[in-house]
C-alpha cells in the first residue's frame, strides 16, 4: 500500500504507507504524532510534573520507533487509518506520559501492536483493547500472581527429556516473584474485580495440573509418586506449587485478559517467543 492515503475524520491524524518505517513517516513525523496526540488530549501541568510527562514520552517514542522497525512485517498498516486505533495510541501515549516505568513498557507495546497485527482476530483484537486499558491499574504483585498460576496450569515447555529438565525454566519464574508475602486475598479480589480473574466452583491439584501438561511423563507414574518425583526433583516447581497452595490460588481460572498478561511476562522472563493466537482465539 506505498503511498495509499487515508481519509480520517476532522480530528484524526492520518498515517500513510511507504517510507523508512513503512506507514509513511520518518522518525521525525512519529515523533511530532505523538506529541501532537499528547499535546491535544493531556491536562496542563506544573513545571516538574510536566518535564516528567515529557520525559516519559520521550522515552515511548524511542521504543515506539524500534517496535515499528522491529514488526514491520507483521503490521496492517491499513489499520491505522481506524478511529479505534488512534484512540488505541492515544491511550497508551496518555497513560505511559502519566506513569512511566511503572508501567511495563514492553506489554504495552506488545497488546498495542497485536491490534494492528495483519494476523490478529477479532476476540484477541478486544483482549488486547481491555490489557491497554488495565495495564495502568495493575502491580507487579498482580502480574505475578497471573503469571505463576498460568504457568503451573497451562504452560508446557516442549521437547523436554524429563520432568526435571522443566526447572531452569521454572528457576527463572520463581526469581522474577517478589516476595511472596504481597501475594495476599486482596490483590487476587482485586484480580477479579478487574476482570483478570474467575473464581472457579472447585479448587485444582497444581500436581494434577503439571501432570496434564506433561502426560508423557506423568502418565507412566502413580499420583503420589508423580507429586514425590516434583518434590525431590523439582525444587522451583514445588515452590511455585506451594506458593498455589498457600495463597489459596488453586480455585482461580485466568479470563483470555488475564492469559495475554501471564503470556507477556512469560515471554520477557522466559526468553520465549510466543503465539498469543494460541491462547486467544
């Protein structure tokens, strides 16, 4: 769609294909879109906190540049002419400008850029809509949450000997927690009210849900010595599990919502790439 120009409405900015980031724009121009964006839709502020607002988009249109170069490929840049996904980009701007880092920059950008992926859907289109707008209200400690229970029920990583293979991965899990003393009744409540969250009828054996993953090992054992074969050698995994057990875990189910946000942290502390068409679909 070289040079294809888009019609937008009187207050839509219009993005065009071609150029050095592929819709049209040089580095320049994207940089004076989000400003432009930021400019027209974000309050005034005192001096210091205006600096700090500035310096966060700053910040944003550098990783904003390098994930356009970085997926090129795999954008519909016809998308950008969508009303919805300038609303879309506005919203991440406004929100990376008012909390910086204490956003994860990187799950903004991925739930951004599954929106305009030319492979996206339409249920993993609204998933990614409903992570932009949460992403601002969670902490770490609701990441974390997310990220172990997914991880013990749904995540298998693949062409493993063993069992005991499994730890390097479940090592690098179990270091990004914070303690896990913030995992308490409130932040898994306030899991639920943001939609993140269902709490099912019945609790699940975290063993059990290791096991369905890994039938090929687990089916050769009996229940008991599958969870001693965890316990004696699989000391990061037994952790995750207790922290399950514990913090009273095991009656939750992830909404699609809550798996995209486990997926993106697991992909940055796995070093994993990932198929989020897999999961929401």
């Amino acid at each position: 769609m070289d040079g294809q120009k888009q019609k937008v409405g009187e207050n839509g900015v219009a993005l065009q294909a071609g150029g050095d980031i592929s819709i049209g724009m040089s580095y320049t121009e994207v940089k004076d879109l989000v400003f432009l964006l930021f400019e027209q839709n974000f309050p005034k502020l005192a001096d210091s906190a205006a600096e700090k607002a500035l310096q966060n988009i700053k910040e944003y249109i550098g990783n904003l540049e390098n994930r356009l170069h970085e997926d090129a490929d795999k954008i519909d840049f016809n998308k950008f002419s969508d009303p919805n996904i300038q609303y879309l980009l506005n919203s991440t701007i406004q929100n990376y400008a008012r909390k910086g880092n204490s956003i994860n920059m990187d799950f903004l950008m991925d739930a951004f850029l599954l929106v305009v992926n030319k492979e996206s859907t339409s249920l993993l289109d609204i998933v990614s809509e409903q992570v932009i707008a949460v992403l601002p209200k969670m902490t770490k400690d609701c990441i974390d949450i997310l990220t172990v229970v997914h991880y013990v029920y749904a995540i298998k990583i693949d062409a493993l000997p063993s069992i005991e293979m499994s730890e390097s991965y479940s090592k690098k899990v179990y270091d990004s927690l914070n303690s896990s003393e913030a995992y308490n009744s409130q932040t898994v409540s306030y899991l639920v009210s943001l939609g993140a969250f269902t709490h099912g009828v019945f609790a699940r054996d975290p063993y059990k849900g290791v096991g369905n993953q890994y039938q090929e090992f687990s089916s050769e054992m009996e229940e008991n010595e599958w969870k001693e074969t965890i316990q004696s050698n699989c000391p990061y995994l037994s952790k995750l599990i207790e922290l399950i057990q514990t913090r009273h875990l095991s009656a939750f189910h992830l909404t699609p919502m809550g798996q995209l946000i486990a997926l993106m942290n697991l992909k940055s502390i796995l070093h994993m790439d990932i198929d989020y068409k897999i999961w929401v679909k």
